[in-house]
C-alpha cells in the first residue's frame, strides 16, 4: 500500500522552472535579433497550442483525482485558493460534457485533428 512518502512514478511533462528558463532563453534571441516576427508568431501559435494541451491535462487529472477519491478540499490548495468553490466549479463545467475521466480523454481523442 503506497503512504505520503512513496514517490508517484507519474510527473508533469513539463514544469514551471523548464519553462521560466526556455522563455529567458528565448528572449535573450530575441534581444539579439535572432528570431524575426514570423518565427515569434509561428512560435505563439505552438504555445496556444501548448496551453490548451495542458489545460486540458490538468482537467483530465482533476476529474482523475475526484474518481480516485480526493476530496475537494485536498484538491483546492493546488487552485491557489484554500476554498473548494474553484475546484468545484470547474468539475461542475466538466461535468456537462462528460462524466468520468475516460470519456473526457476519449472526447480529447476525438477533437484531435487526423485521429
């Protein structure tokens, strides 16, 4: 049976240090003129894409989360708020697409250009 200490084997594919330290790079390229207007915009666009990804990621592993038994009162810290109206509310959003984690990671396969 696994206890606070044992580590998960699962982590985020990307953290927030990894991308502070890509952004300071990138701008230093681009203080030095390295990247012109079309790669900076080609490069939002990757970045919205991004985004969304992890959005979406984050919301599948709240779903996950509730599934597996957290309550929302474990959940809400990760919001940056010590109430549970955030958590809640978006699972209430969730809620009126799908019903389970599954079916949302199944909607994201489906929403997925070419598959």
């Amino acid at each position: 049976m696994d206890d606070d200490t044992t580590p998960s084997p699962l982590h985020a594919p990307i953290t927030a240090a990894d991308v502070l330290d890509w952004l300071e790079r990138a701008a230093a390229a681009v203080a030095e003129g390295e990247l012109p207007a079309d790669d900076l915009i080609r490069l939002l666009g990757e970045l919205r894409a991004a985004s969304t990804a992890c959005a979406n990621a984050s919301d599948w592993a709240l779903l996950a989360a509730r599934e597996a038994g957290a309550s929302l009162r474990q959940i809400a810290p990760v919001f940056g708020r010590g109430y549970v109206r955030a958590p809640a509310a978006r699972l209430e959003k969730l809620h009126r697409e799908v019903l389970s984690a599954e079916q949302f990671l199944e909607l994201l396969r489906r929403r997925q250009p070419g598959v």
